[in-house]
C-alpha cells in the first residue's frame, strides 16, 4: 500500500504540457493482495471493488 500512495501523491503533482488545466488530478486506486488457491479473477474483482470503495469515500484515495 504504500507504493500505492506514492503513486496517488505523484499523479496529484503532474503537470502535463498541452492540456488544458482541469484542476488537480487525482486517483483512486484499489489494492487486493492475492490469497493463496484464489482464482486471480476474484484477486481482480476484490482490487475493483476496492478502487470503488475509493471513489465513494471521496476519490483520490487508496483503499485495500
């Protein structure tokens, strides 16, 4: 998780060249940590429903 904030931070700083200023970027991102015997689509879906979870909490967030 935390090279997941870091990477949440780092995307906050961007400045891109060319596009028109928006406002701060941000991201949300969703970490599931893959459980031994899992089928890796339910490691997916868990991360997915993680990122949503960030999202609802008020973006720009990291959720596990």
């Amino acid at each position: 998780v935390p090279d997941a904030e870091r990477l949440r931070e780092r995307v906050s700083k961007l400045e891109i060249p060319g596009l028109p200023f928006i406002g701060r970027l941000t991201v949300s991102i969703g970490v599931a940590q893959y459980e031994s015997g899992e089928a890796i689509l339910r490691t997916f879906a868990r991360a997915d429903e993680a990122m949503y979870r960030a999202k609802e909490r008020g973006r720009n967030r990291v959720e596990c």
